[in-house]
C-alpha cells in the first residue's frame, strides 16, 4: 500500500516538537501509540527537535491504510519511517525504538545507514520464540494460546495481558494507560500485527546493521528476557552497549519514567567507547 505524499504525515499523525538542532526520533511498540512517551518527552524539547508518529495499525492511525500484507513484516514499518523521514528532509537523527520499533529503526539503518548516527533500544528483541541456543522467552504453544484468546475474547485479553506486559497492578497508571491504547486498536488488526511480531526472527539482519547501537533493558520483562540484551550486543553489526535498568516490566518508560529518563538522555548524548 502507498500513500500520496500530501497526506503521509497525516496518517501517521506525525509531530515535530523542540528546539534543538539534534534530531531525535521517538518509535513506539506493540499496543501503544506516540502517547507512550508522553513522561519522557518534557525532558527531551528543549534540548532536542523530536520528531513522534504512529505507527500504522495503532489505535490513533485510520484502519483503513492498514495493509494485511505490506505490514506481514518489519519492512513495511521500516518502509514507513523512512518514508517520514525524507518527507520531513531529516538528513540525520537518533533513533529510539521501543520494543518492535527497535528492528524496525534496524532495518531502516540497513537500508539508510548514514540516516542514524545512533540506534536507541528500549525493550527490544529480534525473536519472541525460543530456538536451539537461544531463550527468545516464548514457547509455540504459548504464543497460540495467546493468538487464541485474542480472537476469542479481545477485552479479557487486554484485561488480562496489560498488567502481565507492564509488570504493575491492574489498577496502576501504566496499565490503565497501556490498556487503553491496546483496547483502541481494531480487534483484528491487533491480531495480525501481534502474529507478525512475535513471529519474527530477526537475528539474520544484525550483522548488517552497522550504525552504533545502545542497548537498555529491564531487568525483568515478561516478553524480553535479559539474556535477549546479550545476544544483540554480541550479534549486531557496529559498535553496541547494554544498560540493564533497574525497573520491571515491558514499558518501562511507562511505569517507571524515572528510572528511564536519566539513563535515555545519557545515552542520547553518550557515544560507545572502542
């Protein structure tokens, strides 16, 4: 599927905000929308232009540009980001990408290396699965049975998975707020974009990426173990760092924003020492 390029930034609801000359892009992941990272964006504008969109089957963006096969993989995502980027004529910026935003900022760095002078991933995993000699966090049986109750009963499955994703009780902010924006999302839209995430595999791709890569993790995430963090700083192709955060769930910028906000804006202006 192709947009025409008057309406491209308006059906990814694309914001530029800040002041500064660095260029920071802000991906969101699975079940949430730009609003993710409404507690870390006031640390960020005044020292930065950030740039924040949807991405497409999110709950914000019109059901209507989403395509069951242009999004089937990361490369439709990473197609759209890209796109975004030479509409707003971005020669060079930082990327965050949370959780699937991470391989999707990878794939758009295969594609335009010179584009990013750093990756920034938060909660980021190139295969959900496990595999012979690596522990991914899923089983098959447990990815159907979670496919399986999507479909049967969306509300109780966001009732249920929110809380399980945030790491929080169900009746905390950051749950209340993740499971807004996942019961936003068109029920069977939330299914094809869950079966192409958690059914990537991704790990033939990081050797090419080349582009430097900060690698931040919590120490205990239902749907990315930490050993995840291990395998991308030794698999990807450039230059790599891992910080473990000491904070628990999917979302940490989420659910504990000041754990998240200091160690990001480090990062964002730290390089990776040879």
């Amino acid at each position: 599927m192709s947009y025409e390029v008057p309406t491209l930034l308006d059906a990814h609801n694309v914001h530029v905000v800040g002041t500064g000359e660095e260029i920071v892009v802000l991906g969101h992941g699975f079940g949430t929308d730009q609003s993710v990272w409404k507690h870390v964006l006031p640390h960020l504008v005044e020292e930065y232009r950030v740039i924040l969109y949807d991405m497409m089957g999110a709950g914000t963006t019109d059901p209507e540009y989403f395509s069951v096969l242009r999004y089937s993989t990361l490369h439709g995502y990473a197609d759209d980001l890209l796109t975004i980027l030479d509409e707003l004529e971005v020669d060079s910026c930082i990327f965050v990408g949370h959780s699937v935003s991470g391989m999707v900022g990878c794939l758009a760095s295969i594609e335009r290396p010179f584009l990013f002078s750093k990756i920034i991933m938060l909660s980021a995993s190139p295969r959900y699965l496990n595999d012979v000699g690596y522990f991914g966090g899923f089983e098959q049986e447990d990815l159907s049975q979670l496919f399986q109750a999507m479909q049967s009963n969306f509300k109780a499955w966001v009732s249920g998975f929110a809380p399980l994703a945030v790491g929080a009780d169900i009746d905390s902010t950051a749950v209340q707020e993740f499971g807004r924006t996942l019961f936003n999302i068109r029920p069977d839209i939330a299914f094809n974009v869950a079966k192409t995430i958690f059914e990537i595999d991704m790990r033939f791709i990081l050797p090419q990426v080349i582009v430097p890569c900060h690698i931040l993790q919590s120490n205990k995430d239902l749907a990315v173990p930490v050993i995840v963090s291990d395998h991308l700083h030794h698999a990807l192709g450039g230059p790599t760092i891992v910080e473990i955060l000491q904070t628990e769930g999917h979302l940490p910028q989420l659910s504990s924003p000041d754990v998240v906000i200091p160690v990001l804006k480090r990062h964002l202006v730290g390089n990776i020492r040879a």
